[in-house]
C-alpha cells in the first residue's frame, strides 16, 4: 500500500508540474516584448480569468464527486440519515445514478458559467481584455474543457485512480507547452492564438481520458445520494471553490482594470504573482489524495488519524512558506525578470514577499477545505469564504496605490477565511470526541 501511495504521489506530482510549468511558458512567450504593453495585460488577465472559470468552478463539483464515492467505499453497507446542510452522508449508494446526476451538475455548472461569462463580456472587454472578442471565446473554450476533464477527475479521484487522475494534468499541462512553444517558434504575434492554446489544453485532456473513465460499481446501501443532495453540496463548494480562485488570480485582473494603472505594471503585478504561487500547484494533487483519506478517516470515527494528518499538513505548509518567502526575497527579482522580462522598480523584493506570504496563506486554506468537507461541514465552509471574500473586496477601497491595494487584498481575504475554518474545525473535532457515539449502524460521528 505505502509503494502505491507513494507511486501515486509521484504520477499526481508530475501531473501537476506540467500545469505548473505551463502558465510559466506562457507568460514567457507572450513576454520580453513580443506583444505592446495593453495586449500583454490582456493575455495576463485571460490566464488569470482562466484559472477562475476553470479550477474556480468546477473543482467543486470534483471534490464531492470524490467524497461521496470515497464514502461509499468506506462503509458500503451502511445507510445513513441526511447529514447537517442536507449533504449526502457516509454510506449512501453510488453508481451510475449518482455519476449520471454529477455529469448533469458539471453540464449544468458549464451553461451557468458561459451565461455569466456571456454577461460580463463587455466589461470585460472594455477593461480588461483590450477589445479583443477572440479572448472571450479562448475563455469559452476554457470552461467547456474544464466541465468534461473535472468530471473526469471527480470519478478517478473518488475510486483513488491517481494515474488516470494525473493522466488528465499532464495532458492539459503539456497540451498547453506544446501550443504555446510552436506559436512562439513559428513566430506567431496573433493573441488570440496564444490565448487559445492556454485554453484548450483541459479540453484535450477530457477527449484523451474521458472514454477511459467509468463509474464506480453500485454499493449494496440504497438510496443514493438525490439530485437535490448533490445539487446542494456542489453549490456549497462552489461557493468556496469560486471564492477561493478568485482571492488567488483576480487581484491582478482587479488592478489592470482600475484608472490610473499603467499597463506595464499590470503585467508584472500579474507575473509576479503567478510566480509567488508555484506552491499552490501542490494544492490541486494534495486535496485530491487527501480528500479520500480524511474522509475514510472521518466516516470511521478515526478522530486520531485525522487530526494527526491534518497537523502534519499545516505542518508541512509552515515550513514551505519560510522556503518559499527566502527564495522570493533572494531570488524572486532575478526570475521575474528572466520570466517577463520586466524590470520594474514597482515590483521589489519586499512585494514578493508578501505575494508568497499571501500564496502561503492560500495553500493552507485550500488545505483545510477537504477536512471540512470531509466532516460535511459545507455550509461553515462556505461562510469562511464568503467572508475572506468580503475582506478581499473591502481591501481595493483603502486609499493605497492600486498595487497595494492588490497585495493587501491578496493577505486579508485568506487570512480571514483561515481563522474560520481553523475555529470550525476545532469546534467540530471538540465536539465529536467529547459527545460522539462510535460509529455504528450509519450514524456517523459527525452527523450532528
């Protein structure tokens, strides 16, 4: 078991290397003066966008694909009542019936999302996106790939298929490489190309996998989950996964837009802080390993186990952030100027501190997030996101330069939805050791 686990690592690890690496690739190619400073703004903003409306949206509906199949492989025999927000409990059936009712939901999220996205075209594109109608589309093609591939991975994630899963980020990572390396060697100056390229990489990944991808075999514990069930957890998540890309990617999106920013600075403010979040790549593998674990872990009243692995994670981000903030201080102007090539006064070291503080912040946030959903504590999860959502909005009206308004937004959205979520936890681990009964005949621990 630990050689597979740790195999599984290494595929996931691999997989989300190349994702990573791509966005560097892009903001490589599409830098050094390749494009006038407005159109490289624009082609900064439409990756950032891309992040919202992808991963933002859809990995709601992945992540309680993956808990409520791992639910049912924990205790297939149980039948459990509706947990606290009506959110299907450990136990209940899954088969193709509840992977039918997920792939409505992800359809469902993908017509909400271009709908939204329909709205706010022409803001965006009077604001952000330079005029350009072709980024938009890039953007629809972004969303319609992202529905398919995080279904895809909501199955794979669920049944603990790491390879399929990981299959599924190397493609769209190396999809991307691909795509923007041979515009950039056949010297391509078309944004639209290049936007298209970043875009359509989950969308080849969800045609090379998703033939591959297969339901979970029913579980002997009807009924499953309900439409309604389903419907409300993925909105819950939705909430907190949408709210989270955006504390993470709309900062820049936010200063570009705003009067008086010059649009060179714009460009490096966004590429400094897609450097300052290399590790929040680490973020999308880990919730989809741990997401299976705690929830095993939690359906079976192991309060021990769990606690001790979500200790350990904490652990591990504080240690990364003190590497992290060291490399941003020592080398952060070095590689942001290799990267863009933008040597701009108004992007110091000290700002990529707090970039990778803020990036920090993010990480432990995000890795919070499958503990609670794996206690069903969903509707919580959602306040402490809203509510780091209102922080990060209220920063843009303090009376800063547009910039730091930007970096003081990117620290006080998380760090609010951190001390939420690390309260909620506290009181719901309290509460199920001092008043809990055993698990037994479906009742769980944290049916309360």
């Amino acid at each position: 078991m630990a050689l597979r686990s740790s195999g599984s690592v290494v595929w996931m690890l691999t997989g989300t290397f190349l994702v990573g690496v791509s966005g560097y690739v892009y903001f490589a190619v599409i830098g050094h003066g390749r494009f006038d400073a407005a159109t490289a703004a624009a082609l900064s903003a439409t990756y950032l966008l891309s992040n919202i409306l992808g991963p933002g949206v859809f990995i709601a509906a992945e992540q309680e694909s993956s808990r409520v199949i791992s639910a049912a492989r924990a205790h297939p025999g149980d039948l459990d009542p509706p947990g606290p927000g009506g959110v299907a409990p450990v136990g209940s059936g899954v088969g193709r019936s509840t992977t039918r009712r997920l792939a409505l939901i992800c359809v469902a999220l993908g017509i909400l999302t271009l709908v939204v996205l329909g709205l706010c075209a022409p803001v965006l594109l009077t604001n952000v996106l330079d005029g350009d109608v072709g980024l938009v589309l890039a953007l629809v093609l972004c969303v319609i790939g992202s529905a398919a591939v995080y279904y895809v991975r909501g199955l794979s994630g669920g049944q603990q298929r790491f390879r399929r899963y990981a299959a599924t980020t190397a493609i769209d990572g190396g999809a991307r490489i691909v795509g923007c390396v041979t515009l950039a060697a056949l010297g391509s100056t078309n944004p639209v190309a290049y936007a298209l390229a970043l875009c359509a990489g989950p969308l080849a990944a969800a045609v090379l996998t998703g033939p591959g991808a297969r339901p979970p075999a029913p579980t002997p514990s009807p009924p499953a989950p309900s439409a309604a069930d389903l419907a409300r957890a993925v909105s819950y998540l939705l909430v907190a996964s949408f709210v989270s890309l955006a504390m993470a990617n709309l900062a820049p999106v936010i200063v570009t837009g705003m009067s008086g920013t010059n649009p060179a600075a714009a460009t490096g403010f966004a590429a400094a802080v897609v450097l300052s979040r290399i590790p929040l790549l680490l973020m999308g593998p880990i919730q989809a390993l741990i997401l299976p674990r705690l929830t095993l872990a939690a359906g079976s009243g192991r309060l021990a186990d769990f606690r001790r692995d979500t200790l350990l994670g904490l652990a591990a981000i504080g240690g990364l952030a003190v590497l992290a903030a060291a490399v941003a201080a020592i080398a952060g102007r070095w590689i942001l100027t290799i990267l863009v090539g933008i040597d701009d006064d108004r992007i110091g070291a000290g700002l990529l501190v707090l970039l990778t503080v803020s990036a920090m912040l993010q990480m432990a946030v995000q890795f919070l997030q499958p503990a609670l959903v794996a206690v069903r504590r969903h509707r919580l999860l959602v306040v402490a996101w809203i509510c780091g959502g209102l922080a990060f909005g209220l920063a843009f009206l303090v009376p800063l330069e547009p910039i730091d308004r930007g970096v003081l937004a990117t620290i006080l959205g998380p760090t609010v939805t951190l001390l939420i979520e690390l309260g909620t936890l506290r009181t719901t681990l309290a509460g199920a050791r001092t008043g809990a009964t055993p698990h037994h005949h479906g009742t769980s621990t944290f049916d309360r």
